[in-house]
C-alpha cells in the first residue's frame, strides 16, 4: 500500500459568523488548503467532508458548487465531535488502498450559543435535572470526578488546563480567544458543573479546516514533498463495552484502544510524539486523556499539569493550538483543525507556539456516544 | 389521564400491589446488568438470554457533578449522580438529603433507592409520573 501524506492544509480563523451559510463557511477552508499545495478542485478526485448540523443536507456538494462541480464522488460524514477526523479518516483509507492519488476533506460547522446535551425524548416529561443531568459539562464532569476518586485529582488541577490552553491560544492567531485567564479567573468564573466553569467548558464556535491528501507518487510527482506531512497512523475506534457505560458515556476506554492500535500502526511509543492536539471538550477531559493516550502513566495526570509538562516548552507540550477551550470547537471541524495544527508544527511554521523541533505529532478527538479518532503525523 | 403516576422510565415498575422498583435484565450467559427490555447482550453479544431482575435498593455514590446550569426551566442547583447499586448494576440520577456542596459530597457514600413524585412535572396530558432518586443515608 502507498504512503499518504498531507501535501495542503489550512483553517479559517474561528469565530461566529451567523450571516454566512455552511457550505459558504467550508468552501473557505477548502480554497485556502488547496491554495496551500497550489492545486486546484480539478486535482481533486474525491471530497469527503464532515457536518454534524445538516448532515442531512449535502454539505460537501453544495461546497463545490461554490468551488468547482467537477462531478467528482462526494462522501458526507457525520460521527458527532470526531465528524471531522472521521472524514479526514476516509480520505486517507480511500488514497491508501489505491482508490485515488489525491483527494480533499473538508470539516465545516455553524453553532448556535449555549448548552449541548441531552434534553430529554419526545414524549413523557424532561428527565434533565430529575434523573441527573445529560448536559455535556455534567457528562464530562463526572468523568472528571472519577479520575478525582481514583487519583484524588482537584478543582485546581482541573482549572489549570484551562489557564494554559488560554494562554497557548494568546500565541495563535486563528483561536477564536486570546485572552490569558489567570487560575483564580478559572476558578471564580461561573459554575456550570462542578468542578467544570465557565472557562473551562469549550467554546461553541463557527469554523472549518481543511485537507488535501496525496499518495508518495502523486506528491512527488506534483513536487509537493518538501512541506508534506505523512500520515503515520489513522485509527478510529467505537466504545468497547464497559460496566457503567449505559448511564456514563464512556471516553477513556475507546481513546485507550485508539492509542494503542495507532501507536502499533505507526511503529512508536507515547515517548516519540512531540506534541498532541487532544480533545479538550472540558478541562475534565484533558486530564483524562494525558494517561489514555499514554502521555503519562496512570494517576500522573495532575503531576503532568502541575509541573507544566503538558505546556509549551514542557516534556509533551498538549493542545499548543489553545484547544478547544480557547481556540474554540466548531464540532465538524475540530478534527481536521488539529490535523492543521500538528502540521503547521511539523513544518516549523506555527510562529510564536512552535514546538521547538517538533517531527511527530499525535491528534485525538472524541464523538460522544462513542466515536474516537487518532492520527499520527509524521514531517516527510 | 391516568389516575395512577406513570412511570419516568420504563425499567421503572409500579405493580398493583407492593412497592415500586427498578428492573434490570441480566445476562444469563455474562451476567451483565442493562436497563431497559433487550434481547441481545452487547457485552459478549449473548442472544435471548436476557432475564428480567429487581435492582437493589441500596447502592453507593461512584461520581457526581453539581449541575449550576442546565436548560432553561431545569431548578438548580442539583447533584448529579452515578451510582453503584449492591447488585453491579449502575444507574444515573439526581442525590438528594445532602447539601450541593463539594466537601459534603463523598465519593462510595450509601445511597438509597427512593421513590417519589417527578418534581411535579406532568406531560401534555396532565400525566403525574413518578420518579424515582438517591437519598443519601444520614
């Protein structure tokens, strides 16, 4: 099987642009990756593109009916928050077995404001706030909170993720915040879930990324190797079944078996990545993730943050980019964004937030319900 | 309308006669515990094997968040909990008879299963339910 690599890659600044329709807001991405490679739609051969807001509404072909109607085959992907690394996914599984030399995937999403989670079925009456809460910062607060009662992890150590991707997020221009939140602002902002505030629950944005993949031949043939990036490993797992799954939805154990299987497909260990984009939905989450991933061994997660291990300039800088706390997490696009973002660090382009010397990086994101998706970049 | 409450759930029962309780199916071939009717076990994929079982009434608090926010109309704030129940079976809901307050709130505290009316909610039709919750032992 070939190689793939990503040849062009690139997102729009994330913000909230309610006056601009989906497609309008991915056919923006789109052009910049493709003006990233200097190719065109008429190099594409296929597009993969991932939307959870209409995932009924042929998101990816009335992209290219802004961009260029080739009639090439159009996939359109929806796997809740690991919608855009799913699409990227598909991409590199149809370059890798030969389907086609180079393709597009494009993540794109459009939020409303406000709370994500479960309000309740259509008939009987609302169980949020009487059967617990089904609201995505309870969720991920309860994960959190059975880290605490295994590790005895705090609200501080918790509230400190959150104070470094604010101030990662201050080193790079496309997040959507760069403010710096002093701990104390963290702690004192507005309750939602105990122990996740306000400044720890991630920003609902408007945004896209996108990619454009190549097998080795066609890079080379197109004189694309000198920026590109191989694609060293893509895994995507579901939720193996778990004891308490019904009533907790489940993050550690399908992050735990994407890691590995990426790790054995890419031939590396946790000690050989440099830097990783993980999902940060909540501050909860992240601590969780350093041990999943393998970043550390388990019940070092607190230590990890404590000691700014997980900073830029630390051991395994995480989430340089300001994450999804402070970058903001535009669902679709969120996988395809961290796939620019470890990228742009394996290229030595990422400015002020460049991890010094950085030659592989790992993303990971999580689709509640479960769906989780790792990749592992490597710069060619 | 019925004049009885309904049930908040489904794997909630309310029997003619005697208490009510929550059901559990267990697999008789892995002896995993769901909630709700099944026919096939999504741990080892076991087919009608699936047996209805009364869920124990007492259990202990596993995780919890307290929710400060949630939609609008939803009174805050309250604690939401996942807990352990004697018999393995996990079950999510809200803890009472104890103060949201992190430091009052500790981790394997004994809950017990209690019943009651659904905070006086009702459905469209004018439909009483009844709920049930984890009161924390004194």
């Amino acid at each position: 099987m070939t190689d793939a690599y990503v040849v062009g890659v690139d997102m729009i600044k994330f913000g909230r642009f309610p006056d601009r329709t989906v497609p309008q807001i991915g056919a923006e991405a789109a052009l910049l990756a493709l003006d990233d490679c200097g190719l065109t739609i008429q190099h594409m051969e296929a597009l993969y593109c991932g939307n959870l807001g209409q995932a009924s509404g042929m998101v990816g072909q009335r992209i290219l009916q802004l961009i260029g109607q080739t009639g090439i085959p159009v996939v359109n992907v929806s796997n809740a928050c690991a919608t855009g690394a799913t699409a990227f996914r598909e991409a590199w599984a149809a370059v890798k077995a030969g389907l086609y030399d180079c393709v597009l995937a494009v993540g794109v999403e459009q939020m409303g404001k406000g709370l994500l989670g479960g309000a309740g079925g259509a008939t009987g009456i609302p169980k949020e706030g009487l059967l617990g809460s089904g609201t995505m910062p309870a969720v991920f607060a309860e994960a959190g909170m059975e880290h605490s009662r295994k590790y005895g992890t705090t609200f501080e150590q918790f509230a400190k993720v959150s104070v470094k991707n604010h101030h990662h997020s201050t080193l790079n221009p496309k997040a959507m915040y760069q403010i710096e939140t002093p701990l104390e602002v963290v702690m004192n902002a507005e309750m939602i879930s105990y122990p996740n505030t306000k400044l720890m629950c991630s920003v609902n944005v408007d945004g896209s990324a996108a990619a454009v993949i190549c097998s080795e031949k066609k890079a080379k043939e197109l004189g694309l190797m000198k920026r590109a990036v191989k694609v060293r490993a893509s895994v995507l797992t579901s939720d193996p079944w778990q004891e308490r799954d019904l009533v907790m939805p489940d993050v550690n154990s399908c992050t735990r078996l994407a890691a590995k299987k990426a790790y054995e497909m890419a031939g590396l260990g946790a000690e050989d990545i440099d830097l990783v984009e993980l999902h940060d939905c909540f501050a909860t989450a992240e601590i969780l993730h350093y041990e999943n991933l393998g970043l550390c061994k388990d019940g070092e997660a607190g230590m990890m943050i404590d000691t700014g291990a997980v900073a830029l300039g630390g051991r395994i800088p995480v989430n340089v980019s300001g994450g999804l706390l402070s970058k903001g997490h535009p669902l679709g696009a969120t996988g395809i964004a961290n796939i620019y973002e470890v990228a742009t660090h394996l290229r030595g382009e990422a400015g002020k937030r460049q991890v010094q010397g950085a030659r592989i990086g790992m993303t990971h994101v999580i689709g509640l319900g479960s769906a989780c998706g790792i990749h592992i970049l490597e710069k060619a | 309308m019925s004049k009885k409450p309904l049930p908040v759930v489904d794997y909630l029962k309310i029997p003619d006669s005697g208490d009510p309780y929550l059901e559990g199916h267990k697999c008789g071939s892995c002896g995993a515990i769901f909630l709700g009717e099944r026919n096939v076990c999504s741990k080892c994929g076991a087919r009608d094997k699936m047996q209805a079982v009364k869920l124990a009434s007492k259990g202990k608090l596993y995780s919890f968040s307290i929710v400060h926010r949630s939609f609008p109309g939803i009174e805050v704030p309250y604690i939401s909990a996942v807990v352990d129940l004697e018999d393995g079976a996990t079950l999510k809901g809200n803890l009472i008879g104890v103060e949201p307050d992190p430091a009052k709130i500790k981790f394997d505290m004994p809950v017990e299963v209690v019943f009651a009316d659904a905070l006086g909610r009702k459905d469209r039709e004018g439909n009483s339910y009844l709920s049930y919750f984890f009161k924390a032992k004194a």
